[in-house]
C-alpha cells in the first residue's frame, strides 16, 4: 500500500477531500493528488493513468503520475500550482494569453496520435480504440445519446439535434488522436507563467481531432465571444482544423449531443446547475447551427 495512502487513511498528514468529479474519490496534500477510484470508475482511472503518460512522453503538460497500484487500485499525480482558467478574475491581465495558450495545448495533445476509434481498450494495454471505423462510432454515439435523454427538458432537443446531422458527412476513416472530450475552463491549469496544464482525461477518446475541438469551441462560447476566438486562434497557431463550413456543423451538432449528456446527467443527479439557462444555450447553439 501506498504510504500516501496509509498516511491519509490514519489521519497522519493534514489532506483535503475534492467535492468534485463522480468517478473518483480525489484527495489532496501537499504537492500531491490521490485518486481511489469510484463505484465503477476503475476503466476511468486505469485510462487516465496510462493517458497522462503517454501525453507527458510527447511533451503535453500534464500532472505527472507518481505512484499507481492496481491493488488496491489507486494514482498518486503531481499536484499542479496556479490556478484554473476558469478563475477569471484572479488571472487578471493575463485571462486571454492564458485562452490563447489553452488552445494550443489542446492542439498539443491531438497531434498525439491513436489506433483505431472510441473508447480506449482496456485488452489491449488502452493503445487501442474499440471501433475499426469512425462513421460507426459517431453512429453508435448519437443513438446512445438518444436513449439516454428521455426527460421532458432535454429530449427534445437531442431529437432536434440529430434531426440536423448528416451522417454521411462523417469521414469513415480519418486519423485518430486522442480526443480528451471534456476541454472545459474547469479542467486547465495556469500555472504563474501563464502555462495551461490539462487535467481530467476520464472521458477520453480516439478519433476525429475535429470533434474534440468543436466541443471544445463550445464551451469556450459560453465565456463569450472574444474568448471563444481567442481560443481558436490558440489551436490554430498548431494546427490546422481543415474544415468545411458543412463538416463543421456537422461536428457542432455532435458537440452539442455531447453537452445534452451532461445535462442530462445533471438534471437525473440533481446537481446544482442551472438547468433552465443550460436548456436556452443550448437551443440557441442549435438556432444558430440551424441558420436562425
């Protein structure tokens, strides 16, 4: 057993419990962070260990993973110093050099590239996707996302949504990356250099880069226009997204599927959201997809 993990079970050293994320019990001391894993979260923490590794070995900033055991299953990773993009007002002059700088990680990680497409399989060491092609993932994906939104909020707008895709716009077979799936201001760490840190990897995984970055765009939109921008001009000083005006609406539609996921979450858990500002958001991302 860890001697972290001895101490904080016996109370030896002073630790914090983190009120956040619902696949890990998340502990914090000093300059480290104990993940134990959840009721059912075990996939997710084996991913994100052997992904925090493989991003640091292609030069990503990530925490570093100190310790691993698989039994008992835990993680010890470098805790990160600064604070998180989402911290506005603490980042002061420095806000929209660190949006920037978060783009460019994100276009960092996606020049990471991937075996096949999905979730990353466990059998296989996690270095591969569980799909041979990425149009059936994508299909796979907007039927599971439907037959998770059922309630009166939120379904019928996923009906909306996939109303408006053309599946057939989905290349069958571009390069895979990895794709962390949950790029939100929550999730990125400035350090006092104004460096972004990408912590969360648990959604993770390997496909289409586009995707990833529209989902990305998404949530960036809802901090404003001028942060939205400057986040893609971050991404696009690394990358180049080579997207049509259709394919990027496409790729818009299934980013916001994606975020009706965790609306839905969030109004079934009763999370302390305001889901009625969520439901406008997102109505008003699919009036704009839909040229309104």
């Amino acid at each position: 057993m860890s001697n972290l993990l001895e101490k904080i079970r016996n109370d030896e050293v002073e630790y914090r419990e983190v009120d956040a994320g619902i696949v890990n019990t998340t502990y914090i001391t000093g300059d480290r962070v104990l993940q134990i894993p959840s009721e059912g979260g075990s996939h997710q923490l084996r991913k994100s260990r052997y992904l925090l590794n493989h991003m640091e070995d292609a030069g990503v900033q990530v925490p570093a993973v100190i310790e691993y055991s698989e039994d008992p299953l835990f993680a010890v990773f470098e805790r990160i110093e600064g604070r998180m993009l989402e911290e506005r007002a603490e980042l002061g002059e420095e806000y929209l050099e660190a949006v920037r700088n978060a783009g460019q990680a994100l276009a960092e990680i996606h020049g990471v590239e991937a075996e096949r497409y999905g979730e990353p399989d466990p059998y296989l060491g996690f270095q591969e996707g569980d799909y041979g092609n990425w149009q059936s993932f994508t299909e796979d994906y907007v039927q599971g996302t439907l037959d998770m939104i059922q309630s009166d909020v939120f379904q019928p707008l996923s009906a909306r949504a996939s109303s408006m895709l053309d599946a057939d716009l989905f290349p069958e077979q571009p390069d895979s990356r990895v794709l962390h799936l949950d790029f939100k201001t929550e999730n990125i760490i400035i350090d006092a250099e104004s460096e972004p840190h990408v912590i969360d990897f648990d959604d993770a995984k390997y496909g289409d880069p586009r995707l990833d970055l529209m989902y990305a765009r998404f949530l960036m939109s809802k901090k404003g226009e001028e942060v939205e921008e400057t986040f893609m001009q971050g991404y696009r000083d690394v990358r180049d997204p080579e997207m049509t005006d259709e394919l990027e609406d496409n790729y818009g539609l299934l980013a916001v599927l994606r975020d009706l996921r965790g609306a839905e979450w969030c109004l079934k858990n009763d999370r302390d959201v305001d889901l009625e500002d969520w439901r406008r958001g997102l109505e008003g991302a699919l009036d704009r997809l839909g040229g309104q």
